[in-house]
C-alpha cells in the first residue's frame, strides 16, 4: 500500500503542476503522466499497475472537468460546448485506456523475457522489454482514447476541436500523429532509463519491490 501510495503521489503531483503531466495543445493536452503508471506496473505487477492506472484517469477526469479545454466533454460528463455534452462514454473513454496502461506494459515485458538470454532473465532487465513496455503502454493509451472518441464521439469532438467533420478518421490519425508517437518514444526512453536502476536485483530489494 505504500509503494501505490508513493506513486499515487508522484501521479497527482505530476497532474496538477501546471506544465508538467498534462501538456495543453491548444484544444488538447499531451500527457507524460503514463510514464510513472508503466514503471510501477513493472515494479509491482499489473494488479497495483491498473490501480494506478485509475489514479491516472481519475487526474484526467478532474482537471478536464474543473480545468477543461474546448475537447474535454469527451473525458467528463459534467462539461458541455453548445448542444454537445459528455456521457457514460466520456467516463469509459477517461478511465479504461488508463488502467490498461498499468497492465499492458507488464505482460509486454513479461513476453520479451520469454525471447532473451538466460543471463538476461536472471538479471531480470532487459533493455528491449523495458524499451517495448514503455512504448505499449503509451500507444495503449492513445490508440484506445482517440479510437473511442472517434466511435463515440467523432463528429463532436472534430468540430470542437475546430475542424471540419468531413475529415472524418484523418483528423484522429492526424492526432495520434501528432501525440501519441512523441508520447509512446518519450515513454520509451524514460521507461529504460528509469527501469534499467529500479528493476535491478539489488535495487528492488533495497526499495522493497
């Protein structure tokens, strides 16, 4: 419960500094929040990841629905442009990517370990998992956002966000473009060099993982 709580922390302090987890882009936000979510799912193992990974979407759905951006009906109900307003679906959209992004990465690298040396598996540290892991877990998030906007959503959150809804699917790829492949090589990297300390033998005992 401790080692939730420590990273719970990290997570909120990260959400609410301005600049720092959620990145605004005009009528959108980038996020790095995912970052800590794909390391402790790492570190403790997919069931604490996911719960995480709520903490994760809990954030979004607070600052969207006390901070929100002309976009943010689709992560809350309780925000509205014009004739259009968020649902059930909003709170689907906030929350589900999310807790997947504390357990996906885990079996990513779970797999990877199948595929590498002996020596690697008893260090326990692979660089490619790590690499691997951190990428899954931000594509999950975006890939699955954008999409369930797209299907729940589209039109509505293409015209708030300034564009004409003719350009259909475009405009979401054009996003994941734009976001989620910075966001998943960002994920990448941290997730290396951050996991390659934390998820040595000798480190993880100290820390207690």
């Amino acid at each position: 419960m401790v080692q939730v709580a420590i990273f719970g922390a990290i997570i909120c302090i990260m959400a609410f500094t301005p600049f720092l987890g959620y990145i605004p882009l005009g009528f959108t936000r980038a996020t790095i929040i995912h970052i800590p979510v794909i390391i402790a799912s790492l570190l403790m193992g997919p069931k604490k990841g996911g719960v995480l990974g709520f903490v994760f979407g809990l954030t979004s759905f607070i600052n969207n629905t006390i901070n929100p951006t002309a976009t943010s009906f689709v992560f809350t109900p309780f925000y509205s442009v014009g004739e259009i307003s968020g649902g059930i679906w909003s709170v689907i959209i906030c929350f589900v990517p999310r807790i997947l992004v504390g357990v996906v990465p885990y079996f990513v690298y779970k797999l990877v370990l199948r595929f590498v040396s002996e020596d690697t598996r008893k260090k326990g540290v692979s660089s490619v998992g790590l690499v691997l892991a951190g990428v899954s877990g931000a594509l999950v998030n975006t890939l699955l956002v954008m999409n369930l906007i797209f299907i729940f959503y589209g039109d509505a959150y293409i015209e708030a966000s300034g564009k004409a809804a003719a350009l259909g699917y475009t405009f979401i790829v054009s996003v994941i473009g734009i976001n989620g492949v910075p966001e998943a090589i960002i994920a990448g990297i941290l997730t290396l060099c951050i996991g390659k300390v934390l998820l040595k033998k000798n480190v993880r005992e100290r820390l207690g993982f």
